[in-house]
C-alpha cells in the first residue's frame, strides 16, 4: 500500500506532466478549460501547469469510438496543484470529468477540481494528493479506475488525514471499494 501512495505523490509532484508543445489541444477544449482557468494561457505561469493528453481505449472495441483524455493545469501551488479534465469523444463532445472526495465524516461530494492529479493511462487510474502542508504529516489522496463502459471515473480508494500533527505515517484509507 505504501507503493500505491508513493505513486499517488510522485504524480502529485508532476513527474509525468508534459510540456506545452507535446500536442495541440482542440478548441473545445481549450475554450472550456479557459473559463474555468484563465491563467492557463498566461505567458507567465501558464509554462508550469500540467498539459497531459491520453487516448483512451474504445469501449467496444472500435477504434472509431475512442476519446481522449485531457489533464490541464489550472494553479500551481508551493507542494499542490489544481488540474481539471475533459473527455472529448469522438464525435468532438467535450465533458468535465468530474470526481468523489470522501470527507473525514464520511460525507461524499463531487468536483472537477482535481488536486495534484495524474493519469496511468495502462492500468487507467487517475491519482490525486493533496498535502495539508509541505511537510506531509496530513493531507488526502485517492484513486479512481476509469469505467469505459460508463466513460466515467470509479473511486476505489480514498485516504485522509486531517490532523497535522507531525507523524509521517501512512494516511488511513476513509473509503475503499
């Protein structure tokens, strides 16, 4: 389990984000992205935010069904960043992915606000980590298994640690499926 949280920071930290020029978003996208995140194309800061693309495998098997996944930056942060995403399909229809955050009293709710986010596009999980500060004694983090049947994210585990105090222990998980 401490692998599975290793990895969940070390995409939180953005190993895996590409630069800018590795491929063109499409408008639609960009256009949406936008709204939401207008620093996105700042010639300041717009060089350190995420720009990930994924083409997805078709749910049927049709090559002509498949969309793409889109993880773009919104705000970085001094330890965290804020992405959101978009499925385009193939017919070019754009959605937000949208996904669970299990709160400490067991509460769910959903956003598109995906904090320190990145996407394994072999197994097909996406990862978020969040630290609660820099030193990382508390914070929450959560992976999520895309359905292509449903074309949606399924969270399968969650963990959180509210109380910051110190100790550099793994996070109890607050949801597992």
């Amino acid at each position: 389990m401490k692998t599975s949280l290793l990895l969940v920071l070390a995409i939180g930290l953005g190993f895996f984000t590409i630069l800018a020029d590795a491929f063109e978003i499409p408008s639609a996208v960009l256009t949406k992205h936008q709204f939401s995140c207008p620093e996105f194309t700042s010639s300041e800061r717009s060089q350190y935010l995420t720009r990930e693309s994924y083409l997805l495998p078709s749910y049927d098997g049709n090559d002509a069904h498949r969309s793409t996944l889109y993880l773009l930056g919104c705000e970085k942060y001094a330890y965290n960043s804020l992405q959101m995403a978009y499925i385009i399909d193939s017919l070019g229809y754009v959605s937000d992915v949208s996904i669970v955050e299990v709160s400490s009293d067991g509460t769910m709710s959903a956003t598109t606000n995906l904090m320190g986010s990145g996407f394994d596009l072999d197994t097909l999980t996406l990862g978020t980590f969040q630290k609660g500060r820099g030193m990382g004694d508390c914070g929450s983090s959560a992976v999520y298994k895309f359905d292509l049947s449903l074309e949606r994210f399924i969270l399968v585990e969650a963990r959180l640690k509210n109380a910051c105090d110190g100790e550099e222990s793994e996070w109890p998980i607050v949801y597992k499926k």
